[in-house]
C-alpha cells in the first residue's frame, strides 16, 4: 500500500484538470494552482475527442456526461478551396478517413465536443473531489522552489507559453540548449470560432476540411445547429501592431471560397473568434527533475494538426495516476512515467509539424494527388492512437 502524497499541480487545463480528479479519487491531498480568475476555454473553439480520449474519459466515468454535449463524426473529408457543395460534388472530393474504421478498430468512439464544455465537466468532476483549486495563482520560479519543499509531487501542467515547471526543467538538463524552454512560432496563424445556427450545408457526421495554397478552413460539427471551426493560413510573427481578425476580415478573406466556409462565417459568434499565432516546442529528453514533472503541452505541446493536444493531455493524467499505486518511491514514478510517454507524444509532435508544413508551406501542385487512408491505414492509426493504453480502475 503506497503512501499519500501531497500534490501539487500547477495549472488547471485539461492535463492539470484531469490528474488533479484521478489523484484525488485516490485519496491523495491535491492543490491546482491556476493563472487565470477561471477555468479557460479560450485556447480552442472545440475538441476532437479520438478514441484514445474516449478511453480514457471512460476510465474516468465521465463518457456519458461527454457525449450528451458531444456530435458523433463518421469521417473526415479533404477538399481543395474551389470545391463546388460537398455534399453534392463528389468529384471534389480529394481524400477521405473513415473515422468509423478507426472507431471499430480501436472499439472506442470519437467525439467533437466544444472546449467550454469539456473544461466545465472536468472543473465540475473536479469539484466533487477533495482537491483545492486556487484561481488567480500564477506561479513562477520562485513559488516554485517553495512548492518543490512543500509537497511530494509538482505537475507542471502550465502549458507551452512561458512554462515555469519546463524552465526548472531545462536548467537542471546541461545538455539542453536553453532555446528548448521557447515556444516556436511555426508559420500559420489559426482563427478559431463556433458556430450556432441552422447548418443547412454542413452534414452533422462529417468533419470538412478545406485546403487552399497555404490556407486552411476545418468545420467540424456537433450537431445540426452548432460547430467549431479553424481559419489558418501562413503569416510571419505576430508584431505588436498587429490586431485580432475579426468576422469581417474572415468573411473577406474566404468570401470566394465553397458555400459551407462562408455560410459558417456569416453566422459565427462573433465573441467566440479568437486569433492564435500558432507555437509548439521542440521535445526535450527529460520531463522531471527532484520532485517536478511536465505533464501535457508543458511536456510536449504539438501543434493543433496533429488533431491530438487534449487526447495525449488525458492519456497523461491516467498513465501518471495509474503510476501511482504502484510505487512509493516518486522517482520510479517519474522515470517510469516518462518511459511510458515520450516516444508516443514526440510522434505526434512531429506529425504535426509535417502535417503543417504540407499545409502552409507545401504548393498544392507538390502535394500527393489523392491522400485517402486506406482501410489498412486507418487500423494503423488506431493502434498507434490506442498503443499504451490499459484499463484499470482509477
């Protein structure tokens, strides 16, 4: 019977959230430290829950609530911006994944749920917990010292902008070069919203995914009235001059492209409209040091194409939880933590980067004429996504 400890998480997203509800079931004495006066949903208009995440979120006994505010896509289909109605034109149709195959294969569904609803079920599980959670808390170098000597365990789940648990990391590693604590502007901008309103042209149980030269539009539905979606194109650096894009810029930018883009971007929620200068960070070989551990994008942010930020954020929380029981010792955790995750999350952090880089920096002409995922391929990806996944009770 191992001992309980005293944890501290630092950061209240979706990795932080999500331990913090674990490791309190467990009986252990958790404080989620958190920047913001609330719970953020603004770092993403909606959520691709793959069935790696469904897994997990049904280890957590959270599915059910999950898939009442949740769509049920059945595939993903590619087309080029001067595509003619989709749900007509065949023709223009330039790949297709079945994301039923990947479904049956991985014996878990796929969700699209938007991000203000998922964070409000996990601050709600969260809540009927023991655990503290502690707003308007930033925590730097210095507050981290002093949890480092108060507690047995410090997750840092603060994210990949100015991560102070990956800082104390990287110090401690002298092979690292000290650029590895800095998020990497990658070359394309998203715009983010959502979408309430009849969606005459969109079919609830496909994902649309437009490519242009250098542009990108994603619509993904949750049902007949409501979707996410994903303005990107290439830019340079944010500079201080620049301001958020708002409807209009959109509506103009995309105003030629196919009926779904545009009649989506004449109905948005304005508020909903948020401007990210896309980053990641490159991965590093270590993600602990004495009694501190990276967990989520502080460990291994990828970029939004790899469609897998919160699902590896989930898989973290139940592997590190998992972990727990198992060992006294926190050093075993963390070592056995890391050896379980690294390979598959430093995956998919290059995937990501490949998959932008054909997007925003590829020509169409040098782009693979027909990207369909075969059958064979889609068991593949969900292997890959399943791979070091166990059900336990935690």
């Amino acid at each position: 019977m191992t001992t309980k400890k005293r944890i501290a998480i630092i950061g209240a997203g979706v990795a932080g959230m999500a331990f913090a509800i674990l490791a309190a079931r467990q009986g252990h004495f958790v404080n989620v430290f958190e920047r913001r006066p609330q719970v953020g949903s603004e770092l993403g208009a909606g959520v691709t829950l793959w069935p790696n995440a469904s897994f997990v979120l049904k280890q957590m006994g959270l599915l059910d609530v999950i898939a009442k505010v949740s769509g049920k896509p059945k595939s993903m289909v590619r087309y080029d911006q001067h595509s003619s109605d989709p749900l007509n034109q065949a023709f223009s149709e330039k790949s297709r994944l079945a994301i039923h195959d990947i479904n049956r294969q991985a014996q878990n569904e796929t969700y699209s749920i938007l991000r203000r609803d998922l964070m409000a079920i996990l601050f709600d599980a969260l809540q009927k917990t023991q655990a503290h959670i502690h707003f308007s808390h930033p925590v730097q170098a210095e507050a981290l010292a002093q949890l480092k000597t108060e507690y047995d365990l410090v997750i840092g789940a603060d994210g990949r902008m100015h991560s102070a648990a990956r800082q104390n990391i990287i110090a401690a590693l002298s092979t690292e070069l000290s650029v590895d604590n800095e998020a990497i502007y990658q070359g394309f901008i998203n715009v983010i919203g959502v979408t309430q309103s009849p969606l005459t042209l969109i079919d609830k149980g496909v994902i649309q995914d437009y490519w242009g030269d250098g542009e990108r539009f994603g619509i993904v539905p949750i049902n007949d009235k409501a979707c996410y979606w994903a303005a990107g194109w290439a830019s340079s650096p944010k500079r201080k001059s620049d301001q958020p894009f708002t409807q209009e810029d959109l509506i103009q930018r995309f105003q030629h492209w196919p009926k779904p883009v545009v009649d989506v971007l004449q109905h948005a929620q304005g508020a909903s409209i948020n401007t990210i200068y896309v980053h990641d960070v490159n991965p590093i070989t270590s993600w602990h040091n004495d009694n501190v551990l990276l967990i989520g994008d502080a460990a291994h942010a990828a970029l939004p194409t790899s469609g897998q930020g919160a699902c590896q954020a989930l898989e973290d929380a139940l592997t590190l939880a998992q972990l727990l029981p198992e060992h006294d010792d926190i050093d075993v955790v963390l070592q056995q933590f890391q050896a379980k995750r690294i390979n598959k999350t430093t995956a998919i952090q290059r995937t990501g980067r490949h998959i932008a880089q054909t997007i925003f920096h590829t020509k169409p002409s040098d782009r693979a004429v027909d990207g369909s995922i075969s059958q064979t391929q889609s068991h593949a990806i969900a292997n890959f996504w399943m791979s070091g996944l166990i059900p336990s009770n935690v």
